[in-house]
C-alpha cells in the first residue's frame, strides 16, 4: 500500500497557542459555556472585525443565523429569502422556526445572491401579500457578495439583511470586513474553515443590547431571579471556554492563514493558465477581497475536448486528492422540493460544472506538486501558448 498521506480539500490548522489557551481553561477549571477564554475570544473577534461591533460566540453559524431570524422577528408562516447556492446552514434555521423559505438565484460575477431577481421575488412576494421579513446573503467560498446592491435594494424595501459570512472571516468589500455590513452577522469555525474551534460560530451585533439578547437566547433565555425563571423560550447556544480556548490561538494565525489560502488561489490561477476551457473563482475588482476560503473552478466542456468536473474529481478521487462539486442549490434539494425559487438557472450552472479545490493553509509544495501533477494528466491535450 502507498504511504503517502491524503491530500484534504480543507483541514484544521493549529498555530501552536490553542494548547496554551485550553490548558489555562483546564488548569483554572473554567470548564464551561463562560470564562476567561470566551470573554477573550469575543474581543479577539470585536477587534478584528475593525469595526462598531460586538460579538457573541456560539456553538456554530447556524445557531447564530437562528438566532438572528428570531431577533429579525421572524415566526412561524413569516417568509425569509434566502441564496438559492449555499450550504443547507443558511437555510435550515429558517424551518426551524416554522417559517418559510423563498430561494434566490446567483449572479456569474461573484456566485452570490443576484440583487435583480432579490428585487424581482420581494416584489412578487408583496403582491401576494406575502413581504418578507428577512434576507439571508451569503459570502461564498470567502468572496463578498455585491454588498452595496444587495443593500439597496434591503433598503428600499425595508428587509433586513442577515449577512451569512460563514466562509468569510478576513474578507472585505471596499476595505470593510465581510460580516459588518448587515442587521446581524454569521461566523463559523468549524472544523474546515479559515480558523477553528473544532466546532463553533460567532454572532455579530451592531449593539450591545443586541449581544446581551443573544447571549440571553443563547443560554436558555434565563430570567434574572435567584431561581430558574423563564419567559421566553431559549436555546443552548453558547460557545464553551475550551473551544473558546482554541480559537484564540488560532485568531493568532488568522492573518497568516488567509496569506496562505490566497496562495493557493494564485497556485490555480498559475497552473490553469495554459489550460482552455477552465476558470479559477477570483475577485471581479478591487473592491473586493477574498479569504479564497475555498478555491473554486468552472470548467466548460466544450472547450476542454470533452473533460468534465467529474472527469477531474475523479482523477483527484484516485491519487487520494480531495475535492468537491460546488454546494448543489437548495431548489434543487430534494427536501426544499415546491419552494419558491427566482432566478434563471446560474446556481444550477455552476453546480454542473464547478469544483472546490484542495485550498488549506497547511498544504505543502509536495501536495501542489501531487496536485498539479493529476491537473496536467487530466489536461494534457487542453494545453495553450498562453503566457
């Protein structure tokens, strides 16, 4: 059997810190949803986000986007659009409520929730007197949405936007960090992403009344009494001070980790360059500026002589290369089957041709050596004079 090791799509990171944080936890017997490493990792988050904000750390970036729903108002029968292309985490709270989901395409330019066919849905919705009571836009991959129209039309309109920057810690639009700019924002750190806490998430506030309602919603919504008093229904939400621990180490290397990412996007964008028929995801201006979270290709058929994403994944699959289709649209799942949906097929588009890449910050120049090796293989009849 070969000894060589799997190549992850994206895999944790550690810095060397997080043990630090976490043994102080264990040693002071801070061994709870509070503490000094939850208190430390929120400002961590506040001042990195540079910006009028507060932060509350949670047990992941669904719990974060329920959370916001709520204090969106939303309730059972309420309708909230969502980004068609995305990840089930931005959709699934909205059911948990007992509301209703309206699906959204993309636009080609970032992959994110296209501002037309956002104006076109609430303007349909409204007729059917149906307004929606909340927007959920997503960063993919770590590349900003077109911030500014998205918020025009939310303006316009008077719809909140929930801004889901799970995959878009370290990333900015005009200079501006990703999950600043809506009613409230959506951290992750699971396992996979930029930074992590093995599992967790972070809410982003523009308040400190709103902070201090989510924690209390986040920690079964106790009354202040001597005794267990409730009167709002609440969820066991908050992040541990041990996982907490861990991401202050790891908001130690968070810079450097993004360094990394953007690295591997300009390995692709190297190694694509002779190929026809091939795209590497990349920034459309200077506006924005992506974590590349993920890095991410399209690849046309047509002008590859007939090489598919399946084609790829596959060759990848068997040199013990991890890679994956790009999140397959929620109107397209089986279990979101009859839901609203506007658009004109982009998502689906992009689902059928695109692939994420190996894009971790711990990859080696033997694993892009491994990689490129299975790119040219797959490609070696697609290859140009391109300089």
């Amino acid at each position: 059997m070969s000894s060589i090791s799997k190549i992850w799509l994206s895999s944790p990171h550690m810095g060397g810190n997080e043990r630090k944080y976490v043994t102080e936890a264990f040693d002071t017997n801070w061994v709870a949803p509070l503490g000094p490493n939850v208190n430390g990792f929120e400002s961590d988050l506040k001042e990195y986000q540079d910006n009028d904000v507060e932060i509350a750390v949670l047990s992941s970036g669904t719990a974060a986007i329920h959370l916001a729903l709520i204090q969106c108002g939303v309730v059972a029968g309420d309708e909230v659009i969502c980004q068609s292309f995305t990840f089930c985490g931005s959709i699934n709270p909205i059911k948990y409520l007992g509301a209703n989901p309206v699906l959204v395409d993309s636009e080609k330019t970032t992959w994110n929730l296209c501002p037309v066919h956002l104006e076109v849905a609430i303007k349909d919705r409204i007729t059917k007197g149906r307004k929606p009571k909340a927007i959920v836009a997503v960063h993919l991959y770590g590349m900003p949405y077109q911030v500014d129209l998205i918020n025009e039309v939310a303006i316009r309109y008077d719809i909140p936007v929930i801004e889901d920057s799970a995959e878009a810690l370290g990333s900015t639009f005009k200079g501006q960090k990703c999950g600043t700019f809506g009613r409230f924002g959506i951290l992750s750190f699971n396992g996979n992403k930029i930074i992590t806490t093995s599992g967790g998430g972070a809410m982003v506030c523009h308040s400190q009344e709103d902070k201090e309602k989510t924690v209390f919603l986040a920690t079964q919504a106790r009354d202040d009494a001597p005794h267990y008093e409730h009167t709002t229904i609440g969820y066991n939400y908050r992040l541990s001070n041990i996982s907490a621990g861990i991401g202050r180490g790891q908001m130690e290397v968070l810079d450097k980790h993004i360094g990394l990412r953007r690295s591997m996007n300009a390995f692709y964008v190297k190694a694509f360059k002779t190929i026809s028929g091939v795209t590497v995801f990349q920034e459309p201006s200077d506006h924005y500026f992506s974590n590349h979270w993920l890095s991410a290709i399209l690849i046309d058929p047509s002008k590859t002589g007939g090489i598919t994403r399946e084609d790829l994944r596959h060759a990848f699959a068997k040199a013990d290369i991890e890679s994956r289709p790009l999140w397959k649209p929620m109107h397209l799942q089986p279990v979101f089957k009859g839901v609203p949906y506007y658009g004109s097929g982009v998502s689906d588009e992009l689902f059928d041709n695109g692939l994420c890449l190996p894009s971790g910050s711990n990859l080696t120049n033997d694993d892009r050596v491994r990689i490129e090796k299975v790119i040219f293989e797959v490609f070696k009849n697609c290859l140009t004079n391109v300089q």
